[in-house]
C-alpha cells in the first residue's frame, strides 16, 4: 500500500524553541514539517496515522503531487492521563495549489502552541469563532462532520420512502437537522 501511494517521505523543518526562538508550550513542545511526494493524488490517512502515532509532536505535511502541493495534519495532543501517549484527531487538508508559488511567511504568534494554532487553523472548513480556542474548533469540526452525515442518511431516506405521512416526518426531521447544521457551521 505504501509503495503505491508514497514516493518519498522528507523530514523538511522541525520548528522548536531552538529553531524558531518561540517558547514550547505543554501542548506543543515542538512542531514537525514532513514533505511527502506522492505517486497518486490521494492519501490514505491510515499511513498518516502511522506517521503521528510514531512521532511524539504535531506533524504537519506538505503533500507534493503533479507539480502542486496541498497541507494536511491533523490535530494532536498529548493525552490527559498519560503525557507520552499522544492522541491524534481527524485530518485537515488546504487547497492544492502550484509548487512554485511563494511560501508565506510563519504566522505571528508568542509561543509554539499559538504558532500550531495558526498553523492549523487555516486548514480547518470553518471560520473561528470569537474566543474559540483550538480544540474548541476541531470538536466543532467533528459535530459539523457526524451532522452532515445525519443529513446526508436523512435525505437517502426521504428519497426511498413511498409512504406521504411518514415522508413528512422524515423532512421535519432533516429540517431540524439542517438547521442544527447551520447553528453549528456559523
């Protein structure tokens, strides 16, 4: 599976106090870049997972397919009762876009945990809410993910169903959950 999917994984930039002369933070000790070049367009995010489950800090990738790049990573952290064992969320992924368009610069931030923040943030499909935090907006991401889902089951079953009273039910019910939806989303 790996060989047909990655054609070379480079450790890019390790961004650290050190590095970057930004203080660690509990959370985010330092930050790791890895450059992928990718022999189909797609990732599975099981070989992702390998990746964060073998290294100890955040991991951000830049995919290389074709002549365009795309970020991905996923947000982690160490967990609550054990500070070694990491806990990794679903993945974020940017737009593709041409390898030769200039990098920007890295964010403004205090320390490295403001800097993941403003990192990650970009990748995520929703605009943040005033004084959400950052795992505030992932749990957020995730509720809008498990409710679309509920809308897309929703509207399969509103299509197959034949009887009248139970078609009208069924669209309340995808009413509420649409707008439940939206409240999420804005």
């Amino acid at each position: 599976m790996v060989r047909r999917e990655i054609e070379q994984i480079v450790w890019q930039y390790k961004l650290a106090p050190e590095t970057v002369n930004l203080p660690a933070t509990r959370l985010v000790p330092e930050i790791q870049i890895f450059s992928i070049a990718l022999r189909v367009p797609t990732i599975t995010q099981e070989l992702l997972r390998c990746i964060d489950a073998a290294i100890k800090y955040p991991v951000i990738y830049e995919l290389n397919f074709a002549g365009k790049t795309q970020i991905m990573a996923a947000h982690k952290r160490p967990g609550e009762t054990d500070a070694n064992r990491w806990l990794i969320g679903e993945y974020f992924a940017g737009d593709w876009r041409a390898v030769d368009v200039p990098r920007s610069s890295l964010p403004m931030a205090l320390d490295l945990g403001g800097l993941y923040a403003k990192l990650l943030q970009p990748l995520i499909p929703l605009a943040t809410r005033p004084g959400e935090s950052l795992a505030e907006l992932v749990q957020r991401a995730g509720l809008v993910r498990a409710k679309q889902q509920e809308v897309g089951r929703a509207s399969s079953h509103l299509a197959a169903e034949k009887h009248y009273k139970r078609k009208v039910e069924i669209n309340r019910q995808l009413r509420q959950l649409t707008n439940e939806l939206e409240a999420l989303c804005h």
